[in-house]
C-alpha cells in the first residue's frame, strides 16, 4: 500500500512511526507499544489472532488493542495514492473508547437435539453429532430406503403441528397418527416382507395411500404389537434446546430464524460444527431499548402505528392491544434494528450502540476526513457479516488489477445490521460534513428491510431537495458479486451533490427525534436558496416515511368531542381548559394515524409534509367553538356544536323525551338536582 505517515500524523493530531509493513515484522514494536496506557491500533485485521495472541502473551500488556483494515478499505485501491484522509479518518475511528456495555440475554442449552426429517438423513446426521449432543429424530417426508436397523436415538414418527421457541427453549407439538409406532417396533422387518402392496419401507411407516388393508404386516407383528390401525392420534409436547431441519420446506420460514434452528442441505459442515458448540450458556446483547410512553402503537384499543411489528423479520415484535404497548421477545430478536429504523416516535431505540455512540464514530471520520484535506465524502454502510466480506473481495481484486476497488471518498463502515441506521443518523451524517450516505444490501436482508430503507431515504432526499440541495444524496446499493459493487460505488463516488457549507459539530441526542431535529436546524440554517413554507413529505402508511406532518380537520364535522387528544402519543394535539379548542403542535406529529382512526365523525386528515416556519413549534387552533351553557344555572359544560348534535340523534329515543331530553342541555350537577327534584321521577326510582 502507498502510504503517507507523516500526512496521517498530521490529520490525526499525532506522530506516527513510519511503519511500512503493518503486520508481522512490527511483532516487537508492538510489544513495546501495548505495555504503554494508550491505545494500540492496530490496521491489519488479517493477523488479528495473532497480535491478539501476542498481547496477551506480552508481559506487562496493559493498553487496549484494537483493529481496523485500511488495506481492502482502500490501500488496495488504484486510488490509493489520494487515500490517506480516507486512511486517517479510519484510524481516528479506531481510536475512539468502546461504547458503554448494554444488558444481555442468557440462553442455556443441555443439548438436546431434534432433527427433523427422512429417516435415512436424519440418522446419517445424527450419527455425526451424538457424541456431543442428546438426540431425537422426528421422522418427516420420504426416506422409505433408509434407517438403521440398531435403535441409536428415540425416533417420533407422525404429523408435526407446531414449533416454536428458541436456542434453549424450543416446543414441538405432533401428532402420532401412523399405524406402525417407532419406540415399539423392533426392526425385524417382518411388517416389510409380509406387506403384498410394498407399502412398508425401511423407515417403517405405512404408506396409507398404498395400503390394501390386508393386514398382513399386523398379523406378521405379533411379538412387539408395534402396529395398531386402530389406534387414535395422540398428540405430544415436547421441549428441546436445539433444532436441526432437513427437510425441503423449513418449519420456520422466517427470513431471520431463532437462534439455535439451523436447515441443512447434508453438504456443508459447518452447519453441524455450530450445533455441537451450543451447549452450555450463552450471552448476546438486548439490542433493544422500548419506552411505552412514546409508542404510537394503540390507544383506546385502536391501532395506529404498526411499523415495527409489520418490518420484524424474526417475528420478535407483537402488538398488546390490551396493555397497549409493543412487546419484545429479546430471544427472538436478531439485533437487525430495523424497527428502531421505522418507528416514528424513537419509542424503540438501538442499543448496540446507542445512537449517540453511532454519531460520534460519523462525525470523527467526517471531521478527521476533512481534517485532512478529503472532499465530497460518500459514507458506506455495510453489514459486519455478508457486506464487510464483498467489501474485502472487492479490496482483493483491485491489488489483483481486475477491479478499481474502494475510491478515495468512500468511507466503508461496518454495522451490525444495515437497517440499523435511519433518517435521524443518516441526516446527522450529512450535517456532520458527507456528501452521499450509500447502504449496502446483499442478500442478507429481508425484503422488507430493503421497503424500509427506500421509504425512509425518499423521505430523506424529499427534505433534502425541498431545502434547495441538489442531487442525489442517499443510495441503496444492492450488490452480491465485487464487479457489481464496484460499478456502483465508481457511479457514486463521482457525483457532488448540493452540500452545507459549514459541518455541524452537534453531540447526537438518545432519543431519535431530538437527534432529528438538531440535524435539520443545520441544515436549515446552512440551505443554499430561499427556502419554501412547506416540503411535500412521500405519503404511505402511517409510520411509514412520514415522520413529520399536519393534522386537517373538516371543522363542519368535528364536534370537538376530543377523543383525538386523549388518543395522541405524541401530545401534538391538545386541548384548552379555558376554552373549547383543538390546537396543534406540528413539530410533535409522529403522523401514527391514531387521532384519524379516533376521530367518531371521520373529520380527519393526516398530511405528510416538513413545516419550515417558526409555526411548526406553535400551538396553532384547529377548531373552535362557542360554549353551551347550562340552561338552569348558566355554567359552561360544553359545545354549541356538541349538546346540539347529542339532542338530534336522542330526541327521537323513547327514554329522552320531555324533561328527560331537557335535562341534556343541563350540567352535571344541575341534572342530578332537577332529577330528584322531579316527584315522577321520584316515584320512578322508589319503584
């Protein structure tokens, strides 16, 4: 690689030993350095076991290690003369402290193991993991040509109607409803010789549709009496910690499965190697904070927003109509962060890191980036698993001479999950100095990801453009080979699209829209032209893209019955004690859908759209009206609109005529007194 070491000494505030080698020759500067206080970075992550080895095999090593790969990034680059504010940005990242730790969940397994498939598979599996695992096999599909004559492991044959659960905790509910039962039968074969129509394989199940009825095969079964036509279904219940699926169709066909559910083609043995590593406990992180009192999901019983139940791919998110909150299984959850993505409020936040960690890592390379001279940044993000290894093909080709490799703007960053990051952090990036923000999708993600991160971008690019910046600024690459990624990243790295003129220096809020917010005051302050008094947001439904937007009411229908207020989360929508009011605050709308679903007149309407004017942070009067006031003591109680509405739909009611329907246009109080006050009614209430 071509490198610079006094030009990244400058950029990071610091003299760097001109090192050329960064790997195994370094050995004994690397030992000097880790008995030191400070950190020790170290960019090579191909030798990182073996540094990591040497560290701790170093007496007296007491700085932190870490690693960062400059040499795919981008000094394997046919740029990678022009790399080294790239190269400097990537080492200021490196540098910065490890995140605050989060809560974790625990699994344990005892290593019990349900295979589920054709006997002759499942056994041929079985037999390479019940040295370190408890195994069953459920017997599924055709596999008439196999099965061992020794009874190795318990063996369940019949129809499977549910499984769930997760790594430690898997259910499975089936149904014995063949003829021939498995923990009975002995193997002798007898069934399979005596069978006229061939119904009877090795697996020793009776192929119903091929039987005769005969019978000869229970007449030939007369030791174990392991065949009984007559026998009911039964159906059981058991547990397991593990689950291997062998069958054409997955039982769990979720694209994110639960942990400790693994498929296998009979090919790769990789698959097998994790399963026997998972007995014991295990820790993850909860890659997840929830806090009710944001959450737009359900007032009332009435749903409104439903987006990170409907974006969960683990199928880790329901919705608790009656204690009207979401609710996590953190077992389930994957740590994808896409619910945190779409969730409008920033009820459901990412953990792991904290969005303040994630903006401090941004704004370090951004500022670092052009620190040392870099211009029209493009931030990359990419998984740690699928995307960091076509990012590191791609660095390969390029040393190789067959690809152009990673250009000098393009900043990779790796995440744990892509949807991970969203509107807030996306339009931080660009206040913080970035040009573009591109996401790359493999074939990792779920399709619905893939919506998510479209909606939220053309949100995004909707403000941006609407505040006068031009071009293209957010990019959802999808890419699976090195030739396509390159192509694209060549295609973004070379436009320069309408930017700030001054980086914001912002410290990232924990709470989405307060992040949010402070990156479009920036960008606000710094648009280039006159801006308008409103951007048109992209519509979709309800927590969908639309994060920012007004409330209309039809005042002709509204009664001002305030059931819109009570089902606000946000407190957008309120009302006045003094007077009958709505008001609205723009700045709080979610746009969730709640106050619309609500409303008993159908008298609202959600518009999806980005006020610019010192109006948004108002109380602005929606509807108003004049009180109605008591017709026996003259004290307000209600609306004109209101009280008159509530006498046409009851005057014509059996129990509201005469006195009854004028007590409507009564207080409280006064209709409590003018009842008992009434001798007819009186005598009423003493019958």
């Amino acid at each position: 690689m071509p490198l610079a070491p006094d030009e990244l000494g400058r950029a990071l505030g610091e003299t760097l030993a001109p090192h050329s080698l960064l790997c195994r020759g370094q050995a004994g500067d690397f030992q000097r350095a880790v008995r030191g206080a400070e950190p020790v970075v170290v960019a090579c992550t191909q030798e990182k076991r073996l540094f990591g080895e040497l560290g701790r095999a170093t007496e007296g090593a007491v700085a932190p290690v870490r690693f960062v790969n400059i040499r795919e990034t981008g000094g394997w680059s046919r740029d990678a003369a022009r790399a080294m504010p790239k190269l400097a940005a990537l080492l200021a990242a490196a540098h910065l402290p490890e995140p605050d730790p989060v809560a974790t969940v625990t699994y344990r397994s005892a290593g019990r193991l349900l295979i589920i498939g054709p006997l002759d598979r499942a056994e041929q599996a079985a037999g390479l993991l019940d040295d370190a695992l408890q195994v069953t096999l459920l017997v599924q599909g055709e596999g008439r040509d196999g099965g061992a004559q020794a009874r190795r492991y318990p063996v369940l044959a019949g129809r499977l109607e549910r499984l769930q659960g997760r790594l430690g905790a898997f259910e499975l509910t089936w149904s014995q409803d063949n003829p021939i039962d498995l923990d009975l039968c002995t193997r002798c074969n007898a069934c399979v010789a005596a069978c006229p129509e061939g119904a009877i394989g090795f697996d020793y199940q009776v192929d119903l549709a091929r039987c005769a009825s005969h019978r000869a095969c229970v007449t030939a079964c007369t030791v174990a009496g392991a065949i009984d036509f007559q026998r009911p279904p039964r159906q059981f219940t058991e547990q397991y910690d593990l689950v291997l699926d062998l069958g054409a169709t997955p039982q769990l066909r979720h694209h994110q499965p639960p942990q400790g559910y693994f498929t296998w083609d009979g090919r790769d043995p990789g698959t097998l190697l994790k399963l026997r590593e998972l007995v014991g406990e295990f820790e993850k992180p909860k890659f997840f904070d929830y806090k009710q009192s944001l959450c737009a999901h359900s007032r009332n019983e009435t749903v409104g927003c439903n987006a990170c139940v409907d974006i969960c791919s683990a199928e880790a998110i329901r919705g608790d109509r009656r204690r009207q909150q979401i609710v996590v299984d953190p077992h389930l959850c994957a740590g994808c962060g896409a619910c945190t993505t779409v969730c409008p409020t920033g009820a459901m936040s990412y953990a792991y890191p904290r969005n303040p960690d994630q903006a401090l890592k941004l704004r370090t390379l951004l500022s670092t980036y052009a620190q040392a001279g870099g211009r029209d940044a493009v931030l990359l993000l990419h998984s740690q698993q699928g995307g960091e290894r076509l990012v590191e093909t791609l660095g390969r080709a390029a040393q190789l001479k067959l690809a152009h490799g990673v250009p000098a703007n393009v900043i990779p960053v790796a995440l744990w999950h892509t949807a991970s990051l969203g509107l807030d952090l996306w339009l931080a990036a660009l206040a913080f100095g970035a040009a573009q923000v591109a996401v790359l999708a493999t074939d990792e993600e779920a399709p619905q990801y893939l919506d998510g991160l479209e909606a939220q971008m053309e949100t995004a690019q909707a403000i941006l453009n609407g505040l006068g910046y031009e071009g293209r600024h957010l990019h959802l690459l999808r890419a699976t080979t090195a030739e396509a990624l390159d192509a694209q990243l060549q295609q973004v790295a070379a436009q320069q699209p309408g930017v700030p003129g001054q980086a914001a220096r912002f410290a990232a809020a924990p709470e989405k829209r307060a992040t949010l917010t402070l990156a479009l005051d920036h960008l606000v302050a710094h648009a280039p032209g006159p801006l308008p008094e409103a951007i048109a947001l992209p519509g979709g439904a309800p927590g969908a893209g639309a994060p920012f937007g007004a409330v209309v009411v039809d005042n002709a229908a509204c009664t001002l019955c305030m059931s819109c207020v009570s089902a606000c989360p946000a407190n957008a929508l309120q009302d006045n004690i003094a007077l009958p009011q709505l008001r609205f605050i723009e700045k709080n709308c979610v746009q969730c859908g709640l106050c619309e679903k609500t409303c008993p007149e159908d008298a609202i309407q959600l518009v999806p759209r980005l006020l610019l004017s010192e109006r948004r942070k108002e109380a602005v009067v929606l509807n108003e009206t004049a009180p109605f006031h008591c017709v026996r003591c003259g004290k307000a109680f209600g609306t004109e609109k209101g009280v008159q509405t509530m006498l046409q739909r009851l005057g014509g009611h059996a129990m509201f005529q005469g006195a009854a329907l004028e007590r409507l246009k009564m207080c409280g109080d006064c209709r409590v007194i003018d009842l008992y006050s009434s001798s007819d009614e009186v005598r009423i209430t003493d019958l």
